[in-house]
C-alpha cells in the first residue's frame, strides 16, 4: 500500500505544475491533500477526476483558503467530513476513509505564524485533538494520519533550529505537544521509523535560498498506530519536481487496504 501527502498550496496550482501526471506515474492507493484553496465545484476540469481514483474534498467555507481532499483507489466504505468541531470544521482541515479496519486521514494543523490569535487557534486545535488521538490508539482500528502538522518536531527536523525556537511551528510547547503525541499518546511517527537520518525536510520557505540550500522543515507526517506503522517499509520526500512549497511525503506499507 502506498500512501503519499502533499499540502499542494493550492490544488491548482499544483495541477498547473504537472502534479496530477506525477501522480499517475507513482501510482499510489491514498493521496491524502492539504491547503486545496478551493471549492469542489471549482475543479470540473478532468484533470482534477485521473483516471482510476475517486476524489472526496472537504472544503473551507472561507473561499480560496484551507481545505483538504482524499484521493483514493478502493472507493472506501465510508467518508467522513470534518471531525465534529467547528474551529476546524469550518476551515476544511479533516477528512476521513474508512477501508475495514483502516482509517486514513487528512489533516491540516492550523499555522500560528501569521498572528498571534492563530497561534491560540492552533493551541485549542492541539488540545482538542490530544484525546481525540488517544482514543483512536485505543479503540482497536488501525489509523494513519497524514498531513502537514505545522510543527517540526525535533531539532533534527529543521535546518535552522537556533534561529527558530521562538517562532510557530518550533516553539516548546508545540514540541512537547508532538512528544506527547509520539510518547504517552501512543502514536507513531512513520517516516522517523524507517529514517532517521538529517536533512530530511518537507517545507522550504519561498524567501532567499531556502530551497536551494536546503533550509527547510520537516512539517508533514504521516502518524500511524502502532500496528500498521510497523508494517512501513521505504520512505520518500519526492524532491526531483515542485509542485508546491511542501514537498510529497511517500510512505510504502506493507499493508493491503481491504
């Protein structure tokens, strides 16, 4: 099972930048999309319906803003839109496939960077979803979360962590909160799993020469319980194409959606 997420700032623009081909010649079972900045009736041209796949969006109310969308293979058992909770429900951060036992999910964590009052929102976010995570390693279904979190997690997930540590997306506490989340909450970090090496980020500012040095975030997960993380197999943040600021997180499992 291959898995790949991308927040494609913009769906089409990525789709400008030959993101829907790319994808035809990976091949994947889930293509988990943040940041669509899109409504679904919007994207009526064919390129946004490849052939073989079946796209479920959930959308922002605000146009042009947020929004995420599943793409998947295996038409799912059921589709769920949003999580039950306004503050991300009206901003299209959460959608939802269930395949027998698996669920796999699209999350985008709100950004803190641009003001203060949205580093509140995505403090309450974090607080809201800590149960919520805990739950789902409880409840006997296996869950694989894909998304761009908007935290980096250690200093190894950021080229620039000394000059970062007052700044949303490296503050301690968003920190502590990914340790909760891959410690006493009981999730598992994927791509770590299979790679722990420096120098593997997923976001590159568009200022200076963040892309051509490298200066960039490791921002976008794939989460999983523990069981169906451990069936991971190879990883790959895809840099030969751009098709955004974010760069696509693949994830290879060996395990069959059913």
């Amino acid at each position: 099972m291959r898995i790949i997420s991308i927040n494609t700032n913009g769906i089409r623009a990525a789709a400008r930048k030959g993101f829907f081909q790319w994808l035809q010649k990976c091949k994947p079972d889930v293509v988990c999309i943040q940041e669509t900045k899109a409504q679904r009736h919007q994207l009526s041209d064919p390129v946004f319906s490849p052939p073989g796949y079946q796209g479920y969006f959930h959308d922002a109310q605000k146009k042009g803003y947020s929004g995420v969308a599943i793409y998947t293979r295996r038409e799912p058992a059921k589709i769920s839109y949003g999580i039950g909770w306004d503050v991300m429900d009206n901003e299209g951060r959460w959608i939802r496939a269930d395949y027998g036992n698996l669920s796999v999910i699209s999350l985008y964590l709100p950004s803190g960077s641009s003001k203060q009052e949205r580093q509140q929102v995505k403090y309450q976010t974090m607080d809201y979803l800590h149960p919520v995570l805990k739950a789902m390693v409880a409840d006997g279904r296996d869950y694989i979360i894909c998304g761009d979190w908007n935290i980096a997690h250690k200093k190894i997930d950021i080229k620039n962590w000394r000059g970062n540590q007052k700044n949303s997306g490296f503050l301690p506490e968003e920190r502590a909160w990914m340790d909760e989340v891959f410690g006493p909450v009981g999730m598992v970090d994927t791509f770590r799993q299979v790679e722990p090496g420096e120098h593997h980020y997923t976001w590159w500012s568009n200022r200076g020469q963040a892309w051509a040095n490298n200066t960039g975030w490791r921002i976008d997960y794939q989460v999983a319980t523990p069981a169906v993380a451990a069936t991971a197999q190879a990883v790959e943040i895809y840099k030969q194409e751009r098709f955004s600021d974010h760069a696509p997180l693949i994830i290879d499992y060996d395990f069959e959606i059913r």
